[in-house]
C-alpha cells in the first residue's frame, strides 16, 4: 500500500469508527481548560490511525494531537527529530470535538504527511457526509475521486469566508476582531466546527476563504496541501509562507488573498 493509500484507508475505519460511537455517552474530560475538550472516542481514533501507519512504516515518525497534548513535547522539538528519517505523519484524530460532543455533523479525520518539513500528501473524512478529500504534492486535489479547484469569485463582496473560535483567549480575541472587520466586507461568514473541513472546502470551492488564529499543525497539515493542490493560496496571517510551525493561517482561492490578509 502506497502513503496515500494508507492515508485514505486509515482516515476511513477510523470515521467510520468515530462515526458509530456517536451519542454512545463516551466519556468526555476537560484538556487546558472547560473551553478545550477530549473524548475518549479521540483517543481511540488516534490509536487506530497511529497503529495503522506505523504498522506499514514502523520508521516514520507520528504527531497525533492527544498524544502530543499528554507528552507536552514543543512542536518544533519534534520537527528537529525528523531529520534521519525524514517522514512524519501529523493526525488529527477528531477535528471538531466540539461538534462530535454536542452530536452535531461536520468533524473530520485529518492525516498528513510531511517529508523533511515538506507537505506530501493530506487525507481529509468527513464520516457523516461521507466526504474524502485528498491531494498528493504535484498530483492535484480529489474529492471521492473527483478533481476539485478552488472558486473563481474576486470580489470579497460576493465571498464566503469560514473561521472558528479557538480555546485559547488571546487567539479567541484576535478572530474576534478580524471578524469585526471581514463580516461588514463579505457576503458572509461560516463557523463549520473543523478547520480541517473549512480548509477542504476552500478547495472544493464551497468557500471562497477561511482564517483561524491559534490552530496546530494537526488542524491544518492536510487542508493546507488539499488547497495548494487545488490552485489556492495559504499563508499565515501576516502573509508569509505556510509552514509546519504556522499557528495564525488564512487559506482562500488565491483572488480574495490580499484583501482577507489586509482585514486581519
Ligand atoms: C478545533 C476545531 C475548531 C477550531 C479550533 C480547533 P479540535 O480542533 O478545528 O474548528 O475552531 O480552534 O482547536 O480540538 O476539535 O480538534
Ligand atoms: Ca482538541
Ligand atoms: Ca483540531
Ligand atoms: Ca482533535
């Protein structure tokens, strides 16, 4: 099996799996704060997608978003491993555990894979609309199969622009007041409840952009190649080039770039 296919088929069982727990009254605990939330149907999806890929490439390095939470281990300490063996795969176990604890549609499974930093594939699920979205570096973007391109909409007038509300204060703030300024230019703002699922529908042109500030790796490693692959532009909100250690990002189809950049 290729990366990309064990990529897709992982994303799958464990959607599939998330998707049969939900409402099965799953123990739910608090991480950093009440704001900030993990079930244990998180951890298990984790450990499935982790025991999956490893399985196949026991060499590869894994960055999993509860495992790092317990470990407490800085991001970029974990990128400076990744040098002999270059690959790491940057998961999202569930992305929008605050949609999956109150029982509402719309959280993914989010798998990337970098080599030496680089992106070179990302696998977005969404269980409950049985979504794949995928894109291998250089190979363009599919979803279930299809070929998908960003929107050609230029004016932020006619756009649809996504962002969410992280846990963390500061980052909460900063949204808020990027919010107060984009929601009196475009024609409306989402809040979808997955940065990972904003991030893919950037790419399939459902939304014209979507920005985030306080987000990890794990949120974005997959969405960000799935919308470079399908002709988007991401960066970090002051403009500079998307990279693992990227925390505020804005993702669009490249026309509505400049003028979501200058409202943030
Ligand atoms: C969260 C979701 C949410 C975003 C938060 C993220 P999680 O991820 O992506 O949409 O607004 O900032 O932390 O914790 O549900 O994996
Ligand atoms: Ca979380
Ligand atoms: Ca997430
Ligand atoms: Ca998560």
């Amino acid at each position: 099996m290729s990366h990309l296919e064990i990529a897709q088929v992982m994303a799958k069982i464990a959607g599939e799996m998330i998707k049969s727990k939900m409402g099965s009254g799953f123990i739910t605990e608090d991480k950093s704060s009440s704001f900030d939330v993990v079930t244990e149907v998180d951890k298990a999806s984790e450990q499935l997608i982790r025991q999956g890929i490893l399985e196949k490439f026991p060499s590869h390095h894994f960055l999993g978003e509860e495992e790092s939470f317990l470990s407490g281990r800085p991001l970029a300490e974990v990128l400076a491993e990744a040098t002999s063996e270059p690959y790491l795969w940057i998961v999202d176990p569930i992305d929008g555990t605050s949609n999956y604890v109150q029982g509402i549609p719309g959280f993914t499974v989010s798998i990337g894979l970098a080599c030496y930093g680089q992106l070179q594939l990302g696998v977005i699920y969404d269980p409950c609309g049985d979504e794949l979205f995928w894109a291998e570096k250089g190979k363009g973007a599919f979803l279930n199969g299809k070929p998908i391109h960003v929107s050609p909409v230029n004016e932020l007038g006619r756009s649809v622009v996504a962002t969410g509300f992280p846990s963390k204060m500061e980052a909460r703030r900063a949204v808020y007041e990027g919010l107060g300024r984009l929601i009196e230019q475009c024609r409306t703002i989402r809040s979808l409840g997955s940065a990972a699922r904003h991030l893919a529908y950037v790419a399939s042109g459902r939304l014209h952009a979507f920005w985030e500030n306080g987000l990890n790796a794990w949120d974005m490693a997959a969405g960000v190649l799935i919308i470079q692959e399908a002709g988007g532009t991401v960066t970090d909100a002051k403009g500079n080039e998307y990279s693992l250690l990227t925390t505020d990002v804005v993702g669009s189809n490249g026309h509505l770039h400049a003028p979501v950049l200058q409202c943030l």
